[in-house]
C-alpha cells in the first residue's frame, strides 16, 4: 500500500487529509540474542518495513484508533491516564500515550490510521514500531521534543508494564535510533551506543519467515527471563555482578558449579557465551571480515537452540538448509525465537537460486512455505515530508 492508498482510507474515515505521516521501522537483531534484559551488547538494525501514522488533532476530545491491518477500531475520551483492554492491537499505541500523559504533558484528541508491512507477531519488532511511533508523533505533534533514547525508554516501560512482557530495551532502541546502512552496537546496560557500517559487498541480508506463530511466546520469554534472574542469584554468591553479562566465560568456567541446575547452567551458559560472540562481532566486522561475522551467526543460533531452547523445528529447518547452501556464510533467528523469523547471509546474484531452494525444502520438512525476502538497513522513527505525498 502507498501513502496515496493511505491518506484515502484516512479521509473516507475522518472525512479530512491527515496533517502529518509518521514512520516508524521495524528489527532485525544481527547478533546478541536474549541479551538485553541480562544487562550485555547486542547489534540490531533498523529495517525499511514498518508501520505508519497518518494523523490529524480533532476537537471533539477523543482519541480515535483506526487500523488497516486489524477491523476492532477504538475512541477513547481524553483521560489522565488509560489501561490495557483486552488484547487488542491499540493496547500499544494506547500504551503509549499513557505513558505520555502520566508524565504530565497536555494532548489533545486525535484522529489516527495505523498500517504496518510487517509481518505481526514475527519476531521484526511490529510493537515496538508501533509503541516508539506513536511517541514520536505525540513529541512532534505537541513540541514535547522526546528524545529517541527516551522514546525507547518508553516503549520498554509500555512492554513491562502495560503489556505485561519483561522485554528489554533493544528493539526500542533500534526503532527509534536505527541508522541507514548501519548496525547499531548498543550497551543495553549503560545504553551507550555506536554505528557500525553494515557493509556486505557481494552479499545481501535475507529475512525468512517461517510463519510459525509465535504460540506461548510472551509466557515463555517471561520464563527465561526468571530462570536468567534465579542463574544470576546463585553466581551472586560468590561474584559481586549486576547481570549476566557482567561476567566473562572463564569466570563463569570457574563458577558455574554454584547454579547446581542444569536449566539454569544452560541459560547462563548461552547468555555469557552470546554476549561474548557479540564482541567478536564487532571485530569481525570492522574488519570487513564477513566469514567471521556469518560464523559466529550459526554459533549464535546453535547457543539458541541447544542451550537457551527458544528455537524450535521451523527456525531450525531454515538454519539447517543455510548451512548447506554454499553462498550462505551464516544464519540464525532473529528476535525473541520460539517462531518468527531467521536472517541469513546470502550471495547477491544467488538470492533467487536461495530463495526457491529453501521455499521447496522448508515445504517439504513443515508442511507450508516460508516467506523470504531481502532486507535494507534503514533509518528511525521519522516524519515523512508533506511534499512528497502531497499532491
Ligand atoms: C524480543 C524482546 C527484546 C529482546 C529479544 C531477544 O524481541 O522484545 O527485548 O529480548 O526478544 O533478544
């Protein structure tokens, strides 16, 4: 759908043009997976699917939610603050606002069209678009002046605490401060942050969709969450850290006996190793050594699969094909796992050969076909110019 399809649909339901149109990407997460909310490094980008805002004030005091993608539409009356109903998909901008108002700032009502490209539930951070968009068009269309890191900061609080998901503040983050062509290395403890160019010559990164839905996937993350938590707790015994990600493999090699769980081992285990691979990473490439990079993506996911168990058949399908193709130097979920959506590596003028050898070989493991796709790395959250929708 184009801006024009849009700004129509906008006008049949509020019966005016939209004043501004907001864009907000979604992620992918090149490495550093589960890393977030143990305190670590992790290097996402921001991609060019995403979701819009088209959006107008009104005077009637209403807030008024409408959606191409999803048929529930909301109006809500100007409150000082809101919460969740049900599991609707305005739970998130709704979020948001929320979020806004209880700092104290002043809005008035709102006439709102959401439309999104990206596949809901698939592991590219659709609520996080949607949540760190919402924010931005409030900041601008009120002069609150937000900035990204404090919009990622938002959004993670509408996670835990109005969504009731314990994520952490990565896909936020990239969201809002995603840079075009770039990787983002981001110290989610300190959120110190650094663009890496993300260049990869002769390659192109591939999304694949395995289009698994991501069943139990928030009670699940929530359960590696705690059991991250109850591994730190037993190494705090005897290492003074703050998170996982504080502590080295050879200190964990030296410590690891005072988990005395094999879940919990495993959990610390992927996340320290994880980390570590982060760091490697980055060097790998600022040396423009893509080899390394692609290495440490199917290590990244082996650690996912056997250690953090948040793969699953589907994911581990498309890994396992990758590993086969000769022009695929590395792959792995992306994303919070458990379903979703894998990233790979692959030669530029082979990505149509890619992409039907691994249409025909997911159909006949799983039953159904993967999407796959190629991604560019794209800038943040931003408003769109009016001159270039204009007519
Ligand atoms: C989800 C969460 C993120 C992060 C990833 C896993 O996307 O929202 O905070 O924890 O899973 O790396």
């Amino acid at each position: 759908m184009n801006t024009d399809a849009m700004i129509k649909e906008f006008s049949s339901q509020f019966g005016k043009t939209p004043d501004h149109i907001f864009f907000c990407p979604g992620r992918v997460n090149l490495i550093g997976e589960h890393i977030d909310y143990n305190g670590g490094k992790v290097m996402p980008c921001a991609i060019s699917l995403g979701t819009w805002l088209l959006v107008s004030k009104n005077n009637n005091k209403l807030l008024r939610f409408s959606s191409l993608n999803f048929p529930e539409k909301a109006d809500f009356h100007l409150q000082d603050s809101y919460s969740k109903t049900g599991k609707d998909w305005f739970n998130y901008p709704l979020g948001m606002i929320n979020e806004i108002v209880q700092e104290g700032d002043h809005i008035s009502g709102l006439d709102m069209l959401f439309y999104g490209n990206l596949p809901i539930g698939a592991g590219l951070s659709s609520s996080a678009s949607i949540e760190v968009l919402t924010g931005f068009a409030l900041s601008k269309l009120f002069g609150l002046n937000i900035p990204g890191k404090e919009l990622a900061l938002m959004g993670k609080k509408v996670e835990n605490k109005f969504i009731g998901v314990n994520s952490g503040i990565m896909d936020q983050f990239a969201v809002a401060m995603g840079n075009k062509n770039n990787a983002i290395l981001l110290d989610c403890d300190t959120l110190d942050y650094e663009y890496i160019p993300f260049e990869i010559g002769d390659y192109i990164l591939a999304i694949i969709n395995s289009n698994k839905q991501r069943t139990l996937a928030d009670s699940k993350y929530n359960e590696r969450f705690t059991e991250c938590g109850n591994a730190l707790k037993a190494l705090k015994k005897e290492i003074d850290v703050t998170h996982l990600c504080d502590i080295d493999l050879k200190t964990f090699e030296d410590h690891r006996h005072l988990i005395n769980d094999l879940v919990l081992d495993k959990r610390a285990l992927h996340v320290i190793s994880e980390n570590f691979r982060v760091g490697e990473a980055k060097d790998a490439l600022k040396a423009n050594d893509l080899a390394t990079f692609g290495k440490l993506m199917f290590a990244s996911h082996q650690s996912l699969k056997d250690w953090y168990e948040v793969s699953g058949k589907e994911l581990d399908t498309i890994v396992e094909f990758c590993k086969t193709y000769e022009d695929c130097i590395g792959a792995r979920m992306t994303g919070a796992g458990f379903g979703g959506c894998a990233i790979a590596l692959v030669k530029k003028n082979k990505f149509e050969d890619f992409s039907s050898k691994i249409n025909a070989y997911y159909e006949e493991k799983i039953g159904y076909k993967p999407d796959v796709f190629a991604s560019e790395i794209g800038d943040g959250v931003g408003e769109l110019k009016k001159e270039l929708y204009d007519q």
